[in-house]
C-alpha cells in the first residue's frame, strides 16, 4: 500500500524519492530532477526520450532554460496564453539543468505549468520536478492512482481522499511545441490545439 497524505508525498518528493499525482492531462510520475534516473529505470523507458521539468508556476521554470532577449519575448508570450495547461514547451536548457533529465541531448528540456490545483500545490512545495506519464514506456499513460500503484509499488501514490472534487485529467498528454530558433514545431499534438501567429516566431 503506497498511498500517501498529500504532505507525505511532498514530503517524499523532497527527500529524492518517485512520487506520483493527478494533473490537467494524465497522472504524472516525478522526483527531484538530479534523480531522474530513477524514472527511466521504473519506466523501462529509452535513454533518447526526455522527460519534462513542472513547476507550479513559470517563474520557476525559466532559469532551466537560455535565449536571447527576443525569443524570452516569444516563448513568455505564448506560456502566457496557455498556461496552466495542456503545452509542453521545449526549449535550449541552461547550465541548471542536470543532464540526467535528457541524457542524449541535454542542450534542450520540456517545461510545463500545469492546469491542476493539486499538482500545483505540491509543486511549489517541492520545487521544480522531472515527470512523465505514469506507465511502462510504450504502453497507454495510466489514469488512475490506484492503477498506477499496481504497477509502481515501488512509488508514492498521492492518497485519492486528498483530491476528491478535483477535475479529473482529460487523459490525453500534452501538446509538445519546440523552439527552432526561429519558430515552434509541433512534435505531439494533444491536450491542446496550438495557434501559432507571426507573433509567436522571431
């Protein structure tokens, strides 16, 4: 049984361990980002795919990632349209970022805000995360905690009594856009429909 209190899971969260928490699209798997490795291990999950860095507010994300004064203008532009939410923004990584989080490049990371008061709350609490879908790599993301602490009993699941009344995610990951340098190129369609204007390139 690894279903814990929100403040154990955060608690968990800090100490480096794998925890796991309802947001706006699927349940997320996360830790610290220097013990990302043990999400890749618990995944069975390629070394070539990423994972994302959440945090509850975008603030928070920036300083993980590097650009010039325009394209800081480009990329605020379009997180402040559409988040909290559904997009996924990959973009150059800075010095901060531990290479752990994208092993075979580690010069770009995906940063999300997400739409989900929970996830939110135990985000600016722990800090900045490294997550995935909670699921072996290759299968369909998991949707329930109670399912995801069946596959992952080595995780803690956050407790379903401490997020009764929440909106459940929709169940469909989210819109990944990268940064080319000079526009965005959309490498998942998803959560949300992404409207791209001559505003949001350089």
């Amino acid at each position: 049984m690894t279903q814990v209190s929100l403040t154990n899971l955060i608690a968990g969260a800090r100490a480096g361990l794998l925890v796991s928490f309802p947001t706006d699209t699927v349940p997320a798997l996360a830790v610290k980002p220097k013990e990302a490795a043990l999400i890749f291990a618990a995944k069975q999950r390629s070394q070539d795919k990423p994972l994302i860095l959440m945090a509850a507010s975008a603030e928070d994300l920036w300083p993980y990632v590097k650009g010039s004064e325009n394209e800081y203008k480009v990329w605020r532009e379009l997180a402040d349209k559409y988040w909290p939410g559904g997009l996924t923004l990959v973009l150059p990584a800075s010095e901060r970022l531990p290479k752990v989080m994208n092993p075979i490049d580690p010069t770009t990371i995906g940063i999300r805000v997400p739409n989900s008061a929970i996830a939110q709350t135990i985000l600016a609490q722990t800090g900045p995360l490294a997550t995935t879908s909670a699921n072996f790599s290759g299968q369909p993301p998991l949707q329930t905690m109670t399912e995801i602490e069946t596959q992952f009993s080595q995780v803690l699941t956050l407790a379903t009594i401490e997020y009764q009344g929440e909106m459940q995610g929709i169940g469909i990951p989210s819109t990944v856009a990268k940064w080319t340098g000079i526009n965005w190129q959309i490498l998942r369609q998803g959560a949300i429909e992404l409207e791209i204007s001559s505003d949001n390139q350089v």
